[in-house]
C-alpha cells in the first residue's frame, strides 16, 4: 500500500527550492481568499494533472498542495501511479500556509 509523505509548512518554508510545487485546485481558487504560493505550477486535478505527470521528471521532488490537504494528497497518489516517487502532500494545504503566515504577523 502507498504511504502518502506529508511536508509542513515549516519543512516547506525551509526547504522550498528543493522542491517543484504543483497546486491542483481550479484556476480561480488562487486568486481567492487562500491565494497561492509563489512559484507553484497550476495542474488542476483530471486532465491538465495527468497531462503534467506524462510530461514530468519522474527523479524530481514535487509537492502537491490544495485547499486543505485532500485532493493534493490524491495527487500523490495519482502521481505515484505514473512512477513519480518523491512526491509530497502539504500538510493542511493553504488553509495551513495561511494560518502560520496570520501567526506569524501577530508575533511581530
């Protein structure tokens, strides 16, 4: 069975140029209130997804991210089944990021 790897936000804050970012929600949610990190590719899940994994490095690390963690973690999956074998979810997806962006301007 297929573990699903999990990064957090911290990991990802971290660690963001070691990975290809790929956000699978719809076109119009990244310009919604939860927005989009910087830098990530749009690859909405069905076909612009698959069509991404057909054409992908399979020795790349990729994270996948949604709204909350669910389709992005299905991603994985998906992505697993195409031989893409370093793939992570984030954690909480951007309701994450932006909790811990909100946290961190109020310790300021």
């Amino acid at each position: 069975m297929f573990q699903i790897l999990e990064i957090t936000v911290d990991e990802l804050k971290t660690h963001k140029k070691e990975y290809t970012l790929v956000d699978v929600r719809e076109s119009h949610e990244l310009t919604g209130p939860e927005g989009q990190i910087e830098g990530v590719i749009l690859a909405t899940l069905g076909t612009p997804l698959t069509h991404f994994l057909d054409s992908t490095d399979p020795d790349e690390k990729y994270i996948f991210i949604c709204r909350s963690g669910k389709r992005s973690a299905y991603a994985c999956e998906l992505a697993h089944a195409y031989g893409i074998l370093k793939t992570y979810n984030l954690k909480g997806g951007m309701l994450a990021w932006n909790g811990k962006a909100n946290l961190e301007k109020k310790n300021l």
